[in-house]
C-alpha cells in the first residue's frame, strides 16, 4: 500500500485536508498511468500529471470554498489541478467520476490507520498482562451494583480488562488481512465510458494504489468501512469501560487507584486539593464520539439506488471516530502505564463489612448440615444484625446456635477472611495471560 510522500504519523495527519489532497492526487497519477499503459490516453499526458500534479498545487482554501458549494470536493480539485497540469490536464480525471476518487481515498486512508490502532492496542495489551500478574493475587472487594459483593482480587478486575482487548487484536489484525477494497467504476459502475479498455484500466489502477478490485461498485455498499467503524466502536467501548472503573477506584470514598499525575494545578478551577480523574473521562468521552461515528456510519449505508447523498455522512464519521479512537487509545495506555495502585486501601475497604463480603463461605459450609436456602437466611439474618449493631459478622454468628452448633465459632471466622475467598481468581488471570501472551 503507497502513502504520501510524508508518511502520516498520527490519525489526524492521515485525515487532514492536506494529506486527503495527497491521496486524491495520488489517486490522480494512478489513473493517469493506468490509461497511457492501456492506450486511453497518450503516454506525455500521463507524464505531465506525474510530473505537475503536486499537493502545493492545490489551494485548499479556495478548495473548502469551493466544496462549499458543490457538497463533494472532487469536481473543484479536478478544476484546480486541471489547471495547474497544462496541456496534460486535458486528459485528467478520464472516464472517472467523484465517488473513484473520494472511496479510493477512504480505502487507503482506513488501511493505513488500521494497524496504527493494532501498535497501540497491542501496547495496552502489554501493559494489562503486567499488571494482571502483579496482582494476581491481591484482594480487594468486588463491587456489584455499587456494592460489595465477593472478594476478588485486582489481577482479576486487570484479567477482566485484558481479555475482551485481546479478542480486539484478533479482530482488528481480521481487518488488517481483509482491507478495504478501492473504487473505480466511472459514473454508474459501469465504466461505460472507457469501453472495452475499463477493466483493465480499473485493474491498473488499483494495483498502483495497492488496493483490491471490488467485485462490484463499492459505491453503493459501504459495509466494508462500517464493519471498521464498528470495530472501533466496540474497541473503544472496552477501553471506556477500563477508564470508568479506574475513575470511580480513584473516589475519595474508595482511594484503590489513582491516575498517574497530570503535571498540572489546574484539574480543579476553585478546589486546591481536587485531583480530578480527567485522563478517565477523556477517554470515555472520546469513546461516546467514536460510538456516534459508527452509528452514522450505519446509516450512510442507506445509499438510495446507485447513489445518494448519504456519502456525506461517511466523509464526516470516518475521520473522527479513527481521530477519537486513536485519542482513547494514547490516552488509555497513558493512564495505565502510570496508575498507582494502593493495595492497603484495597484491603481496608474490604474489611469495612467486617466479614460480610466474604458470608457465602460460611453460608456454603453451613448449607451442607442444613440446606442452602435455610443457610442462606440464618446468614441474612446474621448479616442484618451486623449492620444494625456495627459487630463483626464472626462475632454475630458465634452468638447463633443455628449456626454454631454447625459449625464451630473459630472456624466460621476463618471463613468469613475476605482473603481466604477468593475462589479461582489466580487461575482465571493465569488463563488471561496466556490467551494474551499467544498473540505475540
């Protein structure tokens, strides 16, 4: 696949105007040479494309402009570049048509952004196995509904992470291997006006650019691009997730992580002592865009018959949800190569119930002498006690007959140790390292 003669470094250079131009001269050049090879157009005419068609050519603010006017930029920088090509610009843009020229563009614009995003997924992926295994073994509480639920520990909330990113590498490495196919099929798809000399002109063309012939006008079907914002969609959507659990880990009330230090004063305009989740909420923000992107990107698969103006849709979706997705993606890895974990705050909010997060232990034990559901409400009971009287729960259910004439008071404390529940914890991160770790 052919880049600008600058290549791109960041998501917002393979989208700007600038390097779009690039793309459409390139596309341009392609044509031209395409034709000459096939006898379309004279060879000195494809020689003096090559040789003018230059992005300096093109003014584009007269070109935004000008696209203002005619809803696609293409028929302005025909005209532009037709000029600056002389004699030769009588043979441009030969046979072509808007859309060859906009989706063949797109095409090597999402092909090249695609493994970008795979580089730094595959770093975010690096990064969570780190963690997962340091911490493999760490309690903490695990929180359901806002509450506590059961003991876990923070290599599996890191596993949990870890494992839908690694399902995105295999997705998006699916993409890399299927790229978008380019577009050159004249007014209608037809390339009615090249005769008999079309497909191979089309083949020509494509094959400089390093894109794939279409079975069919890829004007009309978009699914290839929507399946790439999708992607990005669900990818983000994960990363969002990441950074929501880590803002409310970083809570006053909970203190578990915090964000690495933004080097400002200011994430707080009135509070001196506010240090605000802001890198977390920059990426479910960025995720919330790029979800939007994908859903207009469903829509502007609508075409109505051949064509339509859906395609603005596209044009619009396209370059943000990659710019935003590209933004989740730095400012996640950003977050998780500094985040602070603070384990002992992690196990003295576990203990804040005093034994209650840890009661299906017991209930468990309790429920082999005397049935699930009975040993499930003499615990309830014994739970509701606990807060109501502010004990422990070990004290509360040593003062049960119910339950000690079951099991013995020293053993129903054992039990109810947060740190001795923690089920397969190890063994599911262990099993979400080596799914990660087979990726490499």
């Amino acid at each position: 696949m052919k880049s600008p003669s600058a290549s791109p470094r960041t998501m917002r250079d393979i989208f700007s105007a600038r390097s779009t131009v690039a793309r459409y001269i390139e596309f341009e050049i392609a044509l031209a040479q395409a034709q000459a090879a096939c006898g379309v157009i004279p060879q000195r005419a494809a020689e003096g494309i090559a040789a003018h068609a230059r992005p300096e050519a093109v003014d584009l603010a007269a070109l935004e402009r000008a696209t203002g006017r005619s809803g696609f930029p293409v028929a302005p920088f025909v005209r532009q570049l037709t000029a600056a090509c002389g004699d030769a610009g009588a043979w441009l843009h030969w046979g072509a048509t808007t859309q060859d020229v906009l989706l063949s563009t797109r095409a090597l614009q999402v092909n090249e952004a695609l493994p970008r995003v795979e580089a730094t997924l595959l770093r975010i992926v690096h990064r969570l196995r780190e963690l997962a295994q340091e911490h493999r073994d760490t309690p903490m509480a695990g929180r359901g509904f806002g509450g506590h639920a059961l003991p876990i520990t923070f290599g599996l909330k890191v596993a949990n992470w870890l494992v839908p990113c690694t399902r995105h590498v295999v997705r998006v490495r699916s993409l890399c291997q299927r790229p978008v196919e380019g577009e050159f099929g004249g007014a209608m798809g037809t390339l009615a006006a090249l005769g008999m000399a079309g497909p191979a002109v089309q083949a020509g063309v494509l094959e400089r650019l390093g894109l794939a012939v279409p079975a069919a006008s890829a004007s009309s079907a978009r699914d290839a691009v929507a399946e790439a914002l999708q992607f990005l969609a669900l990818l983000t959507a994960s990363l969002a997730k990441m950074a929501q659990d880590i803002a409310q880990l970083s809570w006053t009330e909970i203190g578990e992580v915090a964000e690495p230090p933004s080097g400002g004063r200011d994430t707080s305009s009135t509070l001196p002592h506010k240090a605000n989740p802001v890198y977390s909420w920059q990426v479910m923000t960025s995720a919330t865009l790029v979800q939007r992107n994908a859903d207009l990107m469903l829509t502007s698969m609508r075409q109505e018959q051949e064509r339509s103006g859906h395609g603005f849709l596209e044009g619009l979706a396209v370059p943000e949800a990659f710019i935003e997705a590209e933004a989740c993606l730095d400012t996640l890895a950003r977050v998780l190569d500094g985040l602070q974990v603070d384990t002992a705050r992690m196990r003295r909010n576990l203990d804040l119930t005093q034994g209650m997060v840890a009661s299906e232990a017991l209930q468990m034990v309790l429920a082999g002498a005397i049935g699930r559901l009975a040993a499930h409400d003499l615990l309830h009971e014994a739970c509701e006690a606990a807060a109501r009287e502010h004990r422990a729960l070990a004290d509360v259910v040593a003062d049960m007959p119910g339950v000690t004439a079951h099991v013995p008071a020293g053993q129903a404390r054992e039990l109810l140790d947060p740190a001795r529940y923690l089920g397969m914890a190890g063994l599911q991160v262990d099993r979400a390292v080596r799914a990660a770790e087979a990726l490499q």
